[in-house]
C-alpha cells in the first residue's frame, strides 16, 4: 500500500534510499541543504518542502538520514522540526545512526503528541542502498513497527524489530563495531602480505572460502586494491558511531579495547587529511606504518 512520506537527509545513502521510495509508488515530499540531491530527486517525482515542519504537514510517515544526535535532534525538535508540524497518528522513523540515549528521548518527545518513533539504522552501505538490499535494525513499539514495515521492506531486504527504542540504534553500533574493526584486521593482513611480496589478488581468492571471508572482505579488498577510497561511508560517519560506541559503552560499564584502539586510528587518519575517504581507506594507517602500498598487480 502506498504512502505519503517525508524523507530528510539526502546524502550518499539517504538519496538512494528516498529514490527506491518513489519507485515504490510512494508520494514523497523531501527537504534537504544539498539543493543538487534535491533536483535528483524531484526530477524523479518527489515534491520539496521548504523545512521538516512543512515536510511532516504532509506526509503519514517522516523519515530522517541524519549524519548525527544533534542534527536529528535539531530536526525532530526544533522550532519549524517534524513534531511542530507531525499528525497525531503518524510515524517518525530515525534511519541515521545515533546513540540509544537521544533515540529513547526523541520516542518520548514523539509519544507525548500521540506520534510514532522508530530507530530503524541501516547497515550496507551505498551499494545496498541503491539496490535497496539494506539491513535495516528496528527499535521501537510492536504495533508502530508493522505499520510502517512495509515501507522499510522498500529500502531493504532483511528488516528486524529488535526490541523497544533505542534497540535499534544499539543493535547499529555493535553492526559498526564488527564492520570497522574487520577492515582493521584485514588491512593489517594485506599490508603484511603487500610487504612480503606475494601476490595480493591471489592471496584474497585463497582466504575468500575459508573462515577468514567475509561480506566486509569481499566489499573492500578489490575497492582498495585499485585505491579507490570513494565514499560508500566515509570514515567521517564511521569515526562518529564509534565515537557513540565508546560513549555507550562507557555509560552502561564495558571496556572496549579494540574500539578504542580503532578510534585512535580514525583520528590519525582525520589529521592525515583521510576524513572523507571511504572506511576501506583504513589499510591507508597501516600502509604509511609499514612504508609500502597495497595494490592490485
């Protein structure tokens, strides 16, 4: 069944995403900075709304890709933001990666004018974006999650109700932890092989069957062995949510070693000038460590 929805924050995933919806048959009404993702996506249909107020005025469903708390925050919250202008009964579904605190406190905001809130991030990068084979993680009310899980099924391929808010977000941020820290290990790995001679493509078609491979290894090696670092997500968005796993962890009392080691070498890489490379860009820390480079023969 189609539907009116608003979609805010169009960027490397959030356009694609908004783009599969229209050609769902929905009715959408978007807003966004990036006036070139705009144009993308009224060309294809879509109808602009001059601010999240104006957005929720006149859409069922809103959904926001954000790239942080504040900004979601900001939009859902805010004087001219979704809740000024949301309908009793309609639904806000958060698809950006935030930490389980502001999730939990954006609900309660929402339930307090009969509105809907869903932490629904996604994992899969862009390419699953634009195929919509994401992974979506949903938290929130049983009840709201089957309202609006057919629209996420428009987005994604494998959609999971969690548990209640927050859920979703949490489940995300152990999704990064496991994404990030194996392009770690993989980058060590190729740069030990890169530094021993041997050939890299053959060494990754020999480990690609075993226990070593992995959807993360068949993802990266073949992008960094032709040092394509181009964004599917950028090491930018990748240092904030583990910036939110280290802050999560230490609220509810977990050591996270690895994490934290990994945070260390996002903020290397930031001073090194990499922010806005792909995460795959990661092997870039261990190549300038060993003095050598990681290439395809």
């Amino acid at each position: 069944m189609t539907k009116r929805i608003g979609f805010i924050g169009l960027g490397i995933m959030g356009k694609p995403m908004a783009l599969n919806l229209v050609k769902a048959g929905h009715t959408l009404t978007v807003n966004d900075l990036n006036q070139d993702a705009l144009q993308t996506l009224l060309e294809a249909g879509a109808k602009k709304a001059h601010s999240p107020r104006e957005v929720a005025e006149n859409s069922e469903i809103i959904i926001t890709m954000l790239p942080a708390s504040k900004h979601v925050k900001s939009v859902v919250l805010g004087d001219n933001g979704i809740l000024a202008g949301a309908k009793e009964g309609s639904i806000i579904i958060d698809m950006s990666s935030i930490t389980p605190a502001v999730s939990k406190e954006l609900a309660e905001d929402a339930a307090k004018r009969g509105v809907g809130f869903l932490d629904a991030p996604v994992s899969g990068g862009e390419p699953k974006a634009i195929d919509g084979t994401l992974a979506i993680m949903v938290g929130g009310k049983e009840d709201v999650f089957e309202e609006a899980k057919s629209v996420l099924f428009d987005m994604g391929s494998a959609v999971t109700l969690v548990g209640d808010s927050g859920c979703g977000v949490t489940a995300k941020l152990a999704n990064q932890i496991i994404v990030n820290l194996n392009i770690a290990a993989m980058s060590e790995a190729l740069v030990l092989a890169a530094k021993a001679g041997i050939d890299i493509e053959k060494m990754y078609q020999a480990i690609r069957g075993g226990l070593a491979g992995s959807a993360v290894l068949d993802a990266k090696v073949p992008l960094i062995l032709e040092r394509n670092f181009a964004p599917g997500g950028t090491i930018a968005i990748n240092m904030k949510d583990i910036t939110n796993v280290m802050d999560t962890a230490h609220e509810i009392g977990v050591p996270l070693p690895l994490s934290s080691h990994l945070l260390e070498i996002f903020h290397a890489l930031k001073v090194d000038g990499k922010l806005m490379d792909d995460h795959g860009g990661i092997v870039q820390y261990y190549e300038k460590l060993a003095n050598v480079e990681v290439r395809g023969s």
